[in-house]
C-alpha cells in the first residue's frame, strides 16, 4: 500500500463526481490510458502524484509515467520517470501515491501523467464540469486507447481526474 503525501500538495484537483476506466477492458480487448496534463505552480522536487481510486474491478499493477507537456501545441514529451503500484480492492475509495524519486519540477512549466495497466481494471474518480465551468483550469484530462499513438488521443478540459502533486520546495 502507498503512503499518503508527506508535504502539502502543491497543485490538487480533488473533485470526484465520477469514474474514468484506465486499464484492460475484457469486452473488447482494447486498453485504456488515461492522463491528466497540469502546469507546476511552484517549483520543487517531486515526492509524489496521488490519484483517487474510486475501484478496482481487476486488481493488477497500475504504472505511472510523468512526461513534459507542450500546453501550446498540446504535445507530449520525452518521460521523466515512472512509479508502479499494485491496485487491489483495499485500496477501493482511496488517494494512492506514485512517488517518482529524483525530479524536479520548474514553476509555470507544463507537465502530465499517464496511467496504464496491461492486466487489470481500475476506476480512478473524476471530475466533470463544462465548457463554461471546467473542474479543473490548468490542464485537461487525456484518454488514450494505445500507448504510443498519436492520433488516438483525446483531450477534455471539461474533465479532470481527481490528482494531487506534492513538491518539497527546493
């Protein structure tokens, strides 16, 4: 089981009114990413990103990828790190931490998460506005339905995962 951040989180969207899937969906074999972009506002050291796992529906390792983000041309790009946790139904209605040690994140710079896994299937809690009222103001939420494609990913700045991002101040 994950530990819960040590410091305040710098940046949080703890709304949660629903569910996004992320995992390997057995109706039809697809596997869902899902991601959630932000901009780091203040700059510090990662101790860890949190999300809400709302349940588990198959238990399984969850991996996390933190990247750099291009907010202007909605870009992803190159990893920064990865952190894995292994999801089961004790952590159902629970923040889960990934502490990715040994990065450091630049105030007003952009950067986003991903969230995959090849054997289970998890509900991570969501927030859902509206184009007027999105939930959450510096980033967007991402579903993707192949790790690596370009053209099947898909944005929302009326969703929001429920995420938090502790920084230690440098």
């Amino acid at each position: 089981m994950s530990t819960p951040l040590r410091t305040p989180a710098s940046v949080e969207q703890l709304l949660h009114n629903t569910t996004s899937w992320l995992g390997h969906r057995k109706a039809d074999q697809k596997e869902i990413i899902t991601g959630q972009t932000f901009i780091a506002p203040t700059e510090g050291d990662l101790e860890a990103i949190e999300v809400f796992s709302s349940i588990v529906a198959k238990p399984g390792e969850v991996v996390m990828t933190l990247y750099s983000f291009d907010s202007q041309t909605e870009t992803w790009g190159s990893a920064l790190g990865t952190a894995q946790v292994v999801f089961n139904g004790s952590l159902n209605n629970k923040w889960v931490a990934f502490k990715i040690p040994g990065l450091h994140l630049m105030q007003g710079m952009s950067y986003g998460f991903r969230l995959q896994s090849h054997d289970c299937y998890v509900g991570i809690g969501e927030a859902v506005g509206s184009a007027k009222h999105p939930p959450f103001t510096s980033g967007k939420e991402w579903k993707f339905s192949n790790a690596h494609s370009k053209t099947d990913a898909h944005s929302y700045a009326y969703f929001s995962l429920a995420f938090k991002v502790g920084l230690k101040a440098a």
